[in-house]
C-alpha cells in the first residue's frame, strides 16, 4: 500500500513543484487548497517516483486525483490500482479534465468508464476582463459598481496585512452568521467547512504564500478575498466574502482583486474562481461574468 500522509506546511516546498511540472488549471492541483481543505476531505498525499499521488473522500467514495508531475505515469497509475485494491475498493480517479481523460483512455484502451460531474467544472475568466469589466455583457456589473461608489463615498481597497487578517476573520464570522440566518441548517455543512478552511488559510496566510485584499466603508472591513498562483497562466481565487445586503460589494472586490492581480503578476491571464459545487445561486453568479474557459471534470472508474 502506498505511505499517504496527511498534508503537511513542511510538504508544500516538493508538491509545488510537482504540481509545476503539470501546469494543471484545475484548482484541485494548488497545495493552499489541498491543506486548507484536507479535513473536510480527508486528503492525504504521497510522492511516488516524481509523481505527486493525492486521496481523498467525498461525495463519490474515496478517490485519486490524477497524478502530477513527470515520468511514467501508466506505472503509477498501476501502483494507484495496487493501493485502491488493497483497500478493497475500485480505482476511481476524480475531477479529470478532458485532456486528462484522453490520455488515460490512451494509456489504458477501454478499461475506465468515464462521467462528467458538472458541479465540479471550474471557472475561469481572462484577467482583463474582471479587471475592467468591459463589453456589453458584463454593463451590469458596471451598474453594480457604480451603486456601491454611489452609496458608500468613503470606501478604500488595501492589500491584506497581518494585522488586517483578524478583522477579516472577524468579519467572516458575521458573514456566516448572517448566511444561517438566511441559508438555514440545510446548508450549514458547506458553509462549515468552507469557514474551518479559510480559517487554516488565515492561521497560515504567509506560509501558504496567500495574497490578498479588503475593502473598508467608514473603516469597517465589508469585503475581503484571497488567493495565489495556481498555474504558469492562472491565479485561483480561493475565498471571497463580501456583505450581501451592501449593493456591489462582491463585484467591487472582485474588480479591485483582479487589477491587483494584474499588476503583480503580470504573466496572468486567467483568474480561476473555481467551481459552483452545484449550488444554485452560486453557479448563477459565476456564469453571470461569463467564463472564458471552463476545467470541465470527470471521474473514471476502472472496470475489472
């Protein structure tokens, strides 16, 4: 059986670079989401060869991602077949890309069936575009902004600051409060172990490499996001939270994070906002700017 350990801060120095030699747009593949959400999906991770080998358990049963690195990958991807039946169980390989799914039905004829999962498709938007917001497509948004500039004259964006974190956690409290409020029980888990993640995002915020940025009205933080680079192209947006009742105070932070982003990392040119997890009202506001690109997902389960 492979030795899977429980992620770690010391492992992110050999699984970014791993995860580098793929390149993978996914936002499964960024070692920031791998540990801040490993206890809500239980993710262990090993280091076969030079592969980076991930698993997890959630909605599908327990899985593997697609390994990332360099090498012979029809060999690891037999040691994953040698380590699911150890465990008494198929070898499922989930959030595949399609790229990533033609390549295993190359490597492997006709021994894995394939399905898409809808809800796990990321989001991806050219930077230019969010940082902007131009074209006749997105003139709502510019309404958006000009009612939050309208309605709150003494706003300011800053960077996210070690002192900063704790007000935004504090914030975040209030936003969750306010979502059970408005949510109900029935969507206290999604919304529990997004807060337990971007709790161990904040607790760790400069050892993950985080950036970030927060707006203020009267000097009361009422929209923050985070993120990091994800690819050699691609920065993912790992968190955002913003006072609903505020009129434009998501599509403010999320225009001014962009601009950020641009001017700092000047080789980007998609922001992934990553998946809707199949939640109504979130899939409605991402398909709302209009993705660029989409990471579609599968899963593949090997057929004995």
């Amino acid at each position: 059986m492979i030795d899977f350990q429980i992620p770690q801060l010391a492992d992110k120095g050999w699984m970014d670079q791993l995860l580098s030699r793929s390149d993978y747009r996914g936002c499964e593949y960024n070692f920031t989401n791998l540990y801040t959400w490993k206890d809500a999906y239980h993710h262990q991770v090993a280091r076969l060869d030079d592969f980076l080998l991930v698993h997890l358990c959630g909605g599908l049963g327990c899985s593997y991602l697609y390994p990332a690195g360099s090498g012979d990958r029809a060999a690891v991807i037999d040691a994953l077949r040698a380590d699911a039946e150890e465990r008494g169980q198929p070898l499922r390989l989930v959030c595949l890309t399609k790229e990533q799914t033609e390549e295993l039905e190359t490597l492997f004829p006709g021994r894995f069936q394939f399905e898409a999962d809808r809800d796990g498709w990321d989001y991806l938007y050219d930077i230019d575009r969010l940082a902007d917001l131009s074209g006749k497509k997105l003139h709502g948004k510019r309404n958006h902004i000009n009612r939050f500039l309208e309605n709150n004259p003494s706003w300011v964006y800053e960077p996210i600051t070690p002192d900063s974190l704790a007000e935004c956690l504090e914030m975040d409290k209030e936003w969750y409060r306010r979502s059970m409020i408005r949510e109900g029980a029935a969507e206290e888990r999604d919304l529990g172990d997004e807060g337990r993640a971007l709790r161990l995002a904040m607790e760790h915020y400069h050892a993950l490499g985080l950036e970030g940025g927060l707006i203020r009205v009267y000097g009361e933080v009422v929209a923050f996001t985070m993120g990091d680079m994800l690819s050699s192209d691609t920065y993912d947006v790992h968190f955002e939270k913003a006072y609903g009742e505020l009129q434009g105070a998501y599509t403010m932070i999320n225009r001014e994070f962009s601009r950020w982003v641009r001017e700092h990392h000047p080789n980007v040119r998609y922001l992934n906002r990553e998946d809707d997890m199949g939640v109504e009202g979130l899939r409605k506001a991402k398909e709302s700017y209009y993705p660029d690109l989409m990471v579609e997902k599968y899963s593949a389960v090997w057929q004995a």
